[in-house]
C-alpha cells in the first residue's frame, strides 16, 4: 500500500511537470513571467526600448533589432517607454506581435500618450504602467486629414484585434473595443462611467489603473523598476543607430520631395545644358540619397533602383536617338515605378514626385532660357555660314533687271541667254518658246532666277 501510495505520488508530479513544461512550451512565453509578483526580482539585464515617436516601418525595424539583441543576451525584462500618437496599423499589428510572443517578459511605462495604435502595443505587453497625466486609448481608424474612418470590415477587424490583445492579458475586452467602436457603449463601473454612441474611451493613469488598463502608476522610470523587481543598474537602453536615424530623417515627406527636386532638376540640367558637372553631380547625389534611405529603412528593393537607372538611361537616349517618344515615355514610366516602388507609401511618393516634378521644371525652364546658347539643342542646329570672311562669295542681286528689255542670243527652250543692258545673262521663260534674236522684256526676278517672254512688236 505504501509503495502504491508513493509510486502514485511520483505519477502525480510527473503529470503536473509535464503540464508545466508543456505549457511553457505551447504559449511561448514565460509561465512564470511576473509569477512572484511585480515585486518580484528581475533575473537579467532589462531592455529599454523606447516608442516616442510616430509608429512607423522605421519604428518597426528598430523593434525588431532591440527585441533580438534582448533575446540573444538573454536578457530579463524588455521595458517599453512610450509616449506616442500613433501611426500605421499594419506596422502596429507586426510590433504588438513582436511583443505578444516575446518569451522575455515585456512591460510598458506610458510616459505621456499611448493613442490609437500604440494602446494595441501596449494591450500586448504583461505590465502596463503609466504616469500621472498619461493617457491610453482613442484607437478610432482614420485617415491621412484626422477623419473617421467608416468601413465596417476595417474597424470590425481593428476592433478584435485589440479586444484579443487586452483579453490575452487578462483586461476588460468590453474597454478595448470602445477605444475602436464609436457606435458601441461601454459601461465602466469601476469609475461610474458609460460610453455612450459617437465617443471614444480614453483613459487617464487613475481610471486605467481602476479599469484593470493599467498595474501601476509611477511617477518615474526608477519607481516603475523599483515596482517591477529590476534594479536600475542593469539596464541596457537602446537607441536608434546613426544609420536609423539618418534613414528615418531621409525618408520624412519634406526631405524625399526636396531630394526628387534636386534629382530630377540637377539631371535634367545636366543633361539639356551640359558642361557645368555640378547639376549632374547633385542630382545623382541626390537621387543616391533618395535610394539609400528607403534601402536603409527597409522600403527599397534592388528592383526599385534598377527600374530608376533603366529609366534615366531611356530619357538620355531620347535626348540623341529618334524613337517618336517611345523611349522618352518608357523612360518616364520606368523612372516614377523605381521612385514610388522604392518608398514606404505609393501615395505619399506619387505626392512627393508630382511636387518635386513641378518645382523642378520651372527651375530648368528658367536655366535653358538663362543659358539657351549652351542648349543640347545647338547641336542639332546648323551654325556654319557662308560669309566674305569664310572665302564664299554672295551672289549679286538682279532685283534692277526688273521690267528691263534686252534680246534673246540664244533659243529659249525655256532657259538660255539673253543680252541685257550690254550683258549677257541667263535666263528663263515662263514655259514658252522664244527664238535667237527676238527682244525679251524681264517680268520676274526670283533670287539669281531670271523670267523674261517675249516682247511683241
């Protein structure tokens, strides 16, 4: 009997250090992330990892990066400190991704706002924390000018998508849908408080910490570590490498436009006026630049610059081959899907390219007019003439024989001589026959081109 009782014991444990594992294993995440408690001890380095700017492809990839190299140094805690107004939901649905199946636990500290989609990030991390005068919520869709957005399978879709982010971390999916649902209404008890239709819930640090939306409200990043369990002399802060920056700076609106301006007028230039180098230098700098930016954030493809140099080599062989515009238009094209398909947005490049399209040329009609005597054009014009200096000799003017008479020397059959003012000329009729000897009057003088007819008695 005592050896059944302990044999079945062993079974027991067996069974419960299966489930364990076996769990750990399906979920993906640590079984025991924040187990002992949000006072517990952080084993490990923590990741700060900061969300302070529009969530965006740059934003994304800067993730990716920080939440591998956290992954790789096993690090003990990732900590996001976000104070953002949101961005692109596809963007927003990868990172809340990266955070949900992160196996290092994850927590974020809501240092200002956590709107639209950065409350889906948020809703995807173990611990929210947030400061007093922090906000989360307002993730209503709407479009590039702030208007709601009214697609039903668009919001329907958003609106699961955090309702699954705030149940999968035990919080109110009822909330999460009325920060999305403007037509839905949410009763909040914990804060005698009812979302009727046409509002959305935005939460301050007090009611998201009454709701369940928030675990702590710390007035700073030492309080927040101190409450997690981790101490703030094993924190690995992250930044934006220069490269990072450099892209995301060059891929903003105002800087991508300002390159395709300089791009295309320095090009063009250098291509209708050349001999200067420095146009051509500065557009393909320009135009460099453009590329490597998009490549760096990740937009870019090799397809895209191989479409440009394909399309820049068409326009400058329309320059010096005839094809009726055929090459000039397939240049065109092949040029603007290399821009547009080397951007994050085929919108906002088709916007940025159509201005610096504009803008350039005025600039370049401006140049051609300024410098139009060192046009391509001249090459194609001819410019040798035949003057006193060059050896050749004008012809004289006959404009005097005009109406004059004179006799024929020879038949006119129409052309032949005639002796005019006691000089013989060449002349022609008007079709006629006219014999030797014959007096000739003159009617039309047409350069060196004599006319005459005959002269009746």
């Amino acid at each position: 009997m005592h050896m059944m009782m302990k044999r079945l014991g062993f079974a027991v444990v067996a069974v419960l250090m299966t489930l364990l594992v076996t769990a750990t294993v399906f979920t993906g995440r640590p079984a025991a992330a924040f187990a002992e408690g949000a006072n517990g001890s952080v084993d490990g380095y923590v990741y700060v990892i900061p969300v302070k700017q529009e969530i965006d492809s740059e934003l994304q990839r800067f993730m990716e990066r920080a939440f591998a190299e956290a992954h790789q140094n096993k690090a003990g805690l990732i900590l996001l400190t976000m104070d953002t107004p949101g961005g692109h939901l596809t963007n927003a649905e990868q990172i809340g991704a990266l955070v949900e199946s992160s196996k290092i636990p994850t927590a974020v500290f809501i240092q200002g706002k956590a709107a639209s989609a950065g409350s889906y990030i948020a809703l995807n991390a173990d611990k929210i924390m947030m400061t007093p005068g922090s906000v989360i919520g307002a993730a209503a869709l709407v479009d590039g000018s702030g208007k709601l957005i009214e697609d039903p399978k668009l919001i329907g879709h958003w609106s699961a998508e955090m309702q699954a982010a705030a149940e999968a971390n035990g919080r109110n999916k009822a909330i999460a849908a009325g920060m999305v649902e403007v037509n839905a209404v949410v009763e909040m008890k914990e804060i005698n408080k009812t979302k009727q239709k046409g509002e959305i819930i935005s939460l301050t640090a007090a009611e998201a910490l009454q709701v369940g939306f928030s675990d702590k409200t710390a007035n700073s990043l030492e309080e927040a570590l101190q409450w997690l369990g981790a101490s703030p002399d094993r924190l690995v802060h992250v930044e934006l490498t220069f490269s990072e920056k450099l892209a995301a700076w060059l891929t903003s609106p105002v800087i991508s436009t300002l390159l395709l301006f300089l791009g295309i007028a320095g090009v063009a230039i250098e291509l209708i006026v050349p001999g200067f180098g420095v146009p051509g230098i500065v557009g393909l700098l320009s135009f460099g630049l453009y590329f490597f930016g998009n490549y760096a954030a990740g937009f870019a493809k090799n397809e895209s610059l191989l479409l440009f140099i394909v399309g820049i080599v068409l326009l400058v062989c329309e320059l010096f081959i005839p094809s009726f515009g055929i090459l000039g238009i397939l240049g065109s094209v092949s040029l603007i899907a290399g821009v547009v398909t080397a951007a994050y947005s085929t919108s906002n490049a088709l916007v940025s390219l159509s201005i610096a399209f504009a803008a350039a040329l005025v600039v370049v009609i401006i140049f051609a007019i300024v410098f139009k005597r060192r046009g391509v054009w001249n090459r194609f014009i001819l410019k040798d003439q035949l003057t006193k200096d060059a050896g050749y000799i004008p012809a004289e003017s006959k404009e005097s024989l005009l109406h004059k008479e004179g006799i024929s020397v020879t038949p006119l059959r129409p052309a032949g001589s005639a002796l005019i003012d006691d000089e013989r000329i060449d002349v022609v009729t008007d079709g006629t026959f006219v014999q030797a000897n014959k007096p000739i009057i003159v009617v039309k003088v047409e350069g060196t081109r004599i006319v005459v007819k005959e002269r009746k008695e």
